[in-house]
C-alpha cells in the first residue's frame, strides 16, 4: 500500500493546504547590524572594554597610511575583540572564526558584517607578543580599579597543556641529525622555482617548507643540548622534530604526552588571573618566584600573601619569600632531614642508634663512646648540617670497628635543622590559621585551569614554540578574566542604569 493510500485509510484530508519549503529561491535581505544581538550580550562588553584600552603597540606595527598605496588594516580593536570573543566561546581555530563571522550573529555584529581573513587572524595572533603582554598588563588594571583584584591573597598552581606535537616526533640526537642532513641536501637540491613542472608559486612553498624543517631540526639539537643529562643507564635525551620547545611530561589523568606547563597565578577576591607563564618544566619546583615577578610586572607590586601547594614548597622558596617579604603559605617540610646511612654500616649502628644530649651538644654511640660537635656543612639551601665525630683512638680501639666505621678512620653523624627562615615557616604552618588558608587553595587556584580546559576548551594549544603557545595562554586567559568582568560588573551596571 502506498503513502497516500495509507494517508486516506488512516483518514488524513488530502485537500490540506501547507506551507513548503522552499530552498531553490534567493533572498534579498535587509539587516540591522546593531540589532544582531541583544544588548546585554558579551560581545558589546568585551567591545566596550577592549575601546578604554591603549592600543598604542598594535598599531604602531600597521605600515599602511592614508594616501599610500596599498590595503587598508584591519582595526587592532576588532581582531582582539574577535580572538577574545571566540576563547570565550571555546573558538580557538582562525578558520573557524573566519568562518563564523559569515553567519554568526555576535561576530557579524563586531565585525560590521565584512569578512575577515583566517590568514589575517592567525598572524595576528602570534605576531605581538609585546603589545599583548601590554595588553593583559592594561586589563589587569582595569579590574583593580574597578576593585575586583586586590593581591591580598594569590592562589598559584600550574596545569600541563597538551602541544601541537606527537609522541612519535621525538627523536633521539642521532636520529635528528640524520634527518638534517637529509632536510639539507634537499634544500640543495632544489633548482630555480621558475623551471620547475609546478607553478611557482607551489615551487617556492616547497622550498620554504624545506627550510622550515631544517630549521626545526636545527632548534630540536639545540633543545637537546638544554636537556639534562637522563639518570637511567642507556635513556638519551629525545627532542620534538615538529615542536622542539614542547617536552614529555606526565598529564594529570595518567599517562605522557608532548605538553607545555601553564602556570598562573590566581587574586583570590574574585579569583581573576594576574599572571601567566608557560614553561618547560615537568615538575612545578622553582617555579614560584618567577610567578611573581610576573604578578610584580603587570600590577606593579608583589601580594602580600601567596598559597601553592608542596611541588611549589621547598626551602629554597621559602627563602625567597622571605626575602620579598611575602607571606608564604604551603604544604609542610620536614624539620631537618637525615642523612643517607654509608654503605657498609650495619642497621644496628646506624645514626638512629645514637643518643643525641642536647645539653652537651654530643652523641653518644651504642659503645659508649661520645661524638663531640666538628663543625656545619651547608650542602642544601635552607639545611644546615651540624658534623658530630668520635675521636680516632676510641673508634681504633672500639670492638664494633667493621660494623660501625665502615673503612673510616673515625664515625661521623650528622645533625640537619632548618636555618631560621625555614624554621619559622614549619611553626607557622603547624598552626590552625595557616592550615585553614591553605585549604582554601585548591577552591581558588584550580578553578582557573578547570575552566580554561573545560568552558574556553584549552587542552591542546593550536600554535608551536613557547613564544607562540604563550601568546595563545594569554588570549585564553584574557577571554577568561573579561568573562569575570561581565559576570560581575558590566552587567549589574546595565541592570541598575
């Protein structure tokens, strides 16, 4: 039975008159550009905002004038209104956004309904690294007159970023070089562009392709010079041939991948960003002094406190917090440490078996024999080791000599204590206060990552090379900060006028 005659045993009136699509027609169509979105969309925000900021550094790069051959440049204010606009919306593809802003609304809106070029916005992405680190810098000031970012209080932690570069593009030294000498004797090889069957235009990007990977295999040697010497026997250093800058670092679900590490830094009054870094690092240790000069550039004064978490605390830190008089708040160190029992020693003569007398300042070994006090050794930053030694005749004579002195003329123990600095920390974080405060750091400082990857979709970075890849952690961070913004005052202020 066919499709009418079902529509007639079912009872369905055939004689019903219905509206039909049509797609084959062309449509002219008039379009208010203002009436695009509404006005409380984010997009007029991060306009207006993006207006109040000197944009000085980015024009002063436009070469084409009035009366001056050539074509006119695009506005600096609508290509960072378009890249913060799209980070907000987990837009981080140029084409994309070039292609948005044919038939999306908001970008019609901020781009007058003309078309802007994904060659245009990739470049600019990239090309002004100066100017956008002014750019942040101006933001930040923005919100703290605005009073939003206080420094009171700044939560730092770091997350690992996935790079444009597979696992499978590091190669160890050998490797490299046989691939350069490759890269290079192709490059040779190339004749006149003009003569080749292609077109020259197709002729030069090849060339200019070949260079690139020369240039790349170049860095990635040089990269691997930087790179510490591996531990384990047989492990050589490997570098990316695609993305030299990128390294191998462990992610955060499991597992190793090519990554960079974003570190930031998080005013904990409204938990807006005031300072991003990408480094090389695996580990996040030494890490915090350098965050802060970061804080210091772009709001011109260091916070009063900071919190991070133990890959941040070590006693080298604590110093250095010290010194800029910051207060520190992180995980515990220990008191002192001990030192690594000889070789040889047997466990029943180990430094746990002798007895400490504070009141003499000796030790008294399991013989009966004291240790009187030789001196200190200062072989780690904020550790100082005080060398307690028996006398020779006594361990000469001693029947425990082959057990306990293991080849030395006479046993030594160590005592380690915190130098003073460290000391006062280890106090103050055995306190109620600071404990309560350093809960609250993983509320304040991960939320930033959490969003960064999860709402504005930065998980893998689209750009290679750290230069690169920090230009693109500061536009996601931007979208991120003006989004706190809108959220809490642009759009009360439109509710209240």
């Amino acid at each position: 039975m066919g499709t009418e005659e079902q529509q007639v045993a079912a009872g369905v009136n055939q004689n019903l008159r219905l509206k039909r699509v049509n797609r084959e027609q062309m449509i002219l169509r008039a379009v208010d550009v203002e009436k695009l979105i509404e006005p409380e969309h984010a997009a007029r925000a991060i306009w207006e905002l993006v207006g109040r900021l000197d944009l000085s550094a980015f024009r002063a790069e436009i070469a084409v004038v009035e009366g001056a051959a050539g074509r006119s440049a695009h506005d600096p204010r609508l290509l960072i209104s378009l890249w913060i606009y799209a980070y907000s919306e987990g837009v981080s593809s140029a084409r994309e956004v070039a292609r948005r802003c044919e038939y999306h609304p908001a970008y019609q809106w901020l781009t007058g309904c003309e078309v802007v070029n994904h060659h245009s916005l990739s470049d600019f992405r990239v090309e002004h690294q100066g100017a956008l680190d002014e750019l942040f810098a101006q933001v930040l000031g923005v919100l703290s007159g605005e009073g939003l970012i206080t420094l009171e209080r700044v939560m730092h932690d770091g997350t690992k970023v996935k790079a444009q570069a597979s696992g499978k593009s590091f190669r160890r030294e050998k490797t490299l070089r046989d691939h350069l000498e490759r890269a290079r004797q192709r490059v040779r090889a190339m004749g006149d562009p003009r003569q080749d069957e292609v077109s020259v235009r197709q002729a030069q990007a090849r060339e200019r392709a070949a260079r690139e990977k020369v240039e790349r295999l170049e860095q990635a040697l040089e990269e691997i010079q930087k790179m510490p010497v591996a531990g384990k026997a047989g492990k050589q250093r490997r570098a990316s041939a695609t993305d030299p800058e990128a390294r191998i670092m462990r992610q955060g679900g499991g597992g190793k991948a090519a990554s960079h590490n974003l570190q930031l830094s998080t005013d904990a009054a409204h938990t807006l960003i005031v300072g991003v870094s990408v480094t090389q690092s695996e580990n996040d240790e030494g890490q915090l002094p350098a965050a802060l000069d970061e804080v210091q550039r772009n709001l011109g004064r260091l916070p009063q406190q900071v919190v991070a978490d133990a890959g941040y605390t070590t006693r080298e830190t604590i110093m250095k917090m010290a010194e800029r008089q910051v207060d520190f708040i992180g995980a515990t160190v220990e008191a002192g440490g001990r030192s690594r029992p000889r070789p040889g020693i047997e466990s029943a003569f180990r430094a746990e078996a002798f007895t400490y007398a504070a009141e003499r300042d000796t030790y008294r070994c399991p013989a009966g024999k004291d240790l009187g006090r030789r001196g200190t050794q200062r072989t780690r930053p904020g550790v100082v080791h005080h060398v307690y030694q028996a006398k020779a005749a006594d361990c000469r004579a001693c029947a425990f000599r082959k057990q306990c002195c293991a080849g030395v003329a006479a046993r030594r123990i160590f005592r380690s204590e915190n130098v003073p600095v460290v000391a006062a920390f280890v106090e103050k974080m055995r306190t109620a206060a600071a404990q309560a405060i350093y809960r609250l750091r993983s509320a304040v400082a991960e939320f930033p990552n959490a969003w960064l990857k999860a709402k504005i979709g930065l998980r893998q970075f689209r750009v290679r090379g750290l230069k690169k890849v920090r230009c693109e952690a500061l536009w996601a961070c931007l979208a991120y900060n003006l989004l706190q913004w809108v959220r809490l005052r642009w759009k009360l202020r439109r509710a209240e006028a």
